[in-house]
C-alpha cells in the first residue's frame, strides 16, 4: 500500500497523482485538491516528456544567448510587435492558431510561452519585431 505524500494516510484504491509546482505527488483522493491531476500514464512516459522540455529549455537559453530569441519582456515585445503589425490580439491568436485569452496571458506576463507557440509568433511578427 502507498501512503499519500501529503497527508501521509494509506491511500485506498488508486493512488492520485497531481502536479504541485515543479514536483509530482502521489495522494490519496482528499488531497487531490491541492495540485493539478496529472493524467496518470506509464512511468516511462510520464519522465519522459520532461526530459525533453528541459531540453527545449536549453536550447531556448542557447538560442536566447546567440541572440535570435526575445528576451525578457517577451510580453511587451509582442504587443508592440502586433500594434506594429496592426493585429489585433484576437486576429494573431487566429493566425497562431492559439486562443486569445493565451496571448492575452503572454502579452501580460502572466505566463511564458513555450517554444512552439514563441516560434509561432516569430513567425509572423518577424518583421515587427
Ligand atoms: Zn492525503
């Protein structure tokens, strides 16, 4: 029997996994509230595709260090890009093929794009930018 990483009660049934921040829980259904369920797949699997964004990182960095990436304030940046390209945000999240409320979080900060989309808007605002 696995116990829950949170409350440390015996987990009966299936144990949950959720995402807490950076890290992986195993909990029992109580504490599922307090991260994010992770869909459960096969171990295997499941490190796998962390392995590879940490990769897609560190080319980001490589690509950020060559110069070719935007920085920082990736959110200004593509706002200022998109006025000069007299997008309107819904329009280039039609474009992207991404949701508006996406970019909207991008324009803001609020989140970091990942690698596909970043080189999504690249692609289109590449002259604006
Ligand atoms: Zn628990």
């Amino acid at each position: 029997m696995t116990d829950c990483e949170i409350c440390g009660a015996e987990i009966r049934g299936k144990a949950q996994i959720i995402s807490v921040g950076t890290s992986k829980l195993r909990v029992c259904s109580t504490c599922v509230r307090h991260g994010t369920v992770v869909v459960e797949t096969k171990k295997a699997k499941f490190v796998q595709p962390r392995n590879v964004k940490k990769r897609l990182y560190e080319q980001m960095d490589l690509e950020i260090e060559a110069g070719q990436a935007l920085e920082e304030d990736y959110g200004k940046q593509v706002r200022n890009a998109r006025g000069k390209a007299g997008l309107k945000q819904e329009e280039l999240a039609k474009k992207i093929n991404e949701k508006q409320s996406l970019l909207r979080k991008i324009e803001n900060d609020e989140i970091s794009p990942s690698e596909e989309i970043m080189r999504k808007i690249k692609r289109v605002l590449k002259p604006f930018l």
